[in-house]
C-alpha cells in the first residue's frame, strides 16, 4: 500500500481527531505499536476465510497462541489483561491433544488433500515497492509457518473439520449462515439476494483504490468483506508505523487522514458488534476466542484512529 497524499502544515502540538474530516494527526505512539496492530489484524483476517490445515496446526500446537500474547505484549497490554485473551487458544492446543476422535463428516475435503494456500499467504502484502516487513530482522511469527502438530493427525483432521463447519455455519453460506462477512447486509443496508451495489461496497472500493491498497483476495471478495477490511487495516497501520520510523512528517499525516477516512466512514460502524456476534454465535472454542479477541483489539485500537 502506498500513501502518496502530501500535507504542508506544520503540527506544533497534538490535536484530537473530530472524525473523516480530520486532518491533523494527534501525538503518535511508537512505530512498534503500529506494527504490532498491523500483525494483529493480519492475524483476525485468516478467520474470515475458508479453513486452512497450516491455520490449524498453528492453532494446535500452541504457536497461535503464542503470537497472539507476543502482539499483545507489543501493543503494551499488561500480563492480567493479556491472560483472558490468551488463555482461549492455549486451552484449544490441551484440548486438541486430548482428543483423537476422527473427522465423521465425509463431505469436506481432508487437510491432505485440502488445495486452499499456506496461512502466510492469506493476507495482502503491501505494494511491490513497499518493505515485506518492517521487522525483518526479527523471526517470523510461528502462525505463518507450516508446523507438524504435535499430537495425533486424527486429532487434527477432527479440530480442522470441526472449525471449517463453524466457518460455514457462521459466514460461507447466505442460505444457511447465521451471519454475514459483508458490511452493508450486516448493517441491512442491502439485503443477502441482491447484487453489491449500494454506498457501502461502492465507497470502499473508491477508497482503496484511492489509496493504492489491493487486496490477494479482490475482485473475488468484495471490499466490504471484513477479512478485506481487515487487511487494510494491516496495511494502514504497518504503513503507519513504517512512515513514523522514517521520521515523514507528512506521509504520516497522510497516513493517519486515510486511516481516519476510513475508520469513520466504514470500519468502526461495525467491528466490534461484528466480532461480539462471532463470538455469540459461534459453536467451536476457536472462533468465541476469536471474537473476544477482535472485539477486545478493534476497540483498543480505535484509540490509534
């Protein structure tokens, strides 16, 4: 993503954002806060498409909840606020250890054979001439890696079946799902039968593009699709962080004034009753844990807006 908009006036002290049409940012914080909020929203998206093996096997052996603990040690939460967020995952890699049940739903494909990519490949990178990373230097996390699980397959094949049904019960099927990915049917700004062609759709993909920001997973997925939200705000905010680091002024500012568009037209009209809805409805332990976790994170982090 490429941020590209210049801003000539000078900031001589912090002034507090007043919504879209705010144009001067207020005092940020440092540049590893910014990448750790890009790293968590990286991490929310993978949940907001279809089930992966490598996903799961992270989940599975412990290392996804050790990346959620490391993000939210960046962002500076305290080990009492960090447990309650954690603890969820940490519990799913007990409890999938435990159980050796196999998968009895013949109609899903098994991980094996499953063509879906590789978790590290799920999310937008960044434009061509930005950075891969702005901690390159620094190991990458273990969620994005393949990692052998460590317990039986059939226990693995039995959590992967039992998450991609809670996927499909909650977002894939507009028939069947108890909700929706999509902003302006989940706000019912349009309903599940009819083509994407209100404000809502029609306005994000304005702003992307006005942006630079381009989705892995659009045109195919529409851009008010929360995982396509979702990594914009990864992009957003690693840009963010990239830009303090370098000490620009006005690519910052620039920076903030799309983050702040954003945010106030689209993202935080919905993110947290969204993840709060993930959580109510889900029927797996993962996904409850991943709506307390976003709609924790999405309401700590409006405070960066």
């Amino acid at each position: 993503m490429t941020i590209s908009a210049e801003n000539e006036n000078e900031v001589s002290a912090p002034v507090e954002a007043s919504g879209a049409g705010a144009s001067v940012a207020p005092a940020p914080v440092s540049p590893q806060v910014y990448y750790a909020s890009s790293d968590m929203y990286q991490l929310l998206s993978n949940f907001l498409f279809l089930t992966t093996p490598e996903l799961i096997a992270a989940v599975a052996d412990g290392s996804l909840a050790q990346d959620v603990d490391s993000i939210l040690f960046d962002l500076g939460v305290s080990p009492k606020d960090r447990r309650p967020l954690v603890e969820p995952f940490e519990g799913l890699r007990i409890s999938s250890s435990a159980d050796s049940e196999p998968a009895a739903d013949a109609a899903e494909p098994t991980p094996e054979a499953d063509s879906e990519p590789a978790t590290a490949a799920l999310v937008a990178s960044a434009s061509e001439s930005e950075p891969a990373s702005a901690t390159d230097s620094e190991p990458e996390p273990k969620w994005k890696k393949a990692v052998a699980p460590a317990f039986p397959d059939e226990a693995r094949n039995h959590l992967f079946h039992q998450v991609r049904r809670d996927y499909t019960h909650l977002f894939y099927n507009p028939k069947i799902s108890v909700m929706t990915p999509f902003q302006a049917r989940f706000l019912k700004e349009e309903t599940d039968l009819m083509e994407p062609r209100g404000a809502i759709p029609k306005g994000t993909s304005r702003l992307f593009a006005a942006a630079g920001f381009a989705s892995a997973r659009a045109p195919k997925e529409r851009t008010d699709h929360m995982g396509v939200q979702l990594e914009f705000m990864q992009a957003i905010r690693f840009s963010q962080g990239a830009v303090l680091e370098s000490g620009e002024e006005s690519s910052f500012q620039a920076a903030y004034r799309t983050a702040a568009d954003f945010t106030t037209r689209y993202f935080r009209r919905w993110d947290q009753d969204f993840f709060k809805a993930v959580e109510e409805n889900a029927l797996t332990d993962l996904y409850r844990a991943v709506g307390r976790l976003g709609a924790w994170f999405t309401a700590w982090d409006s405070g960066l807006d």
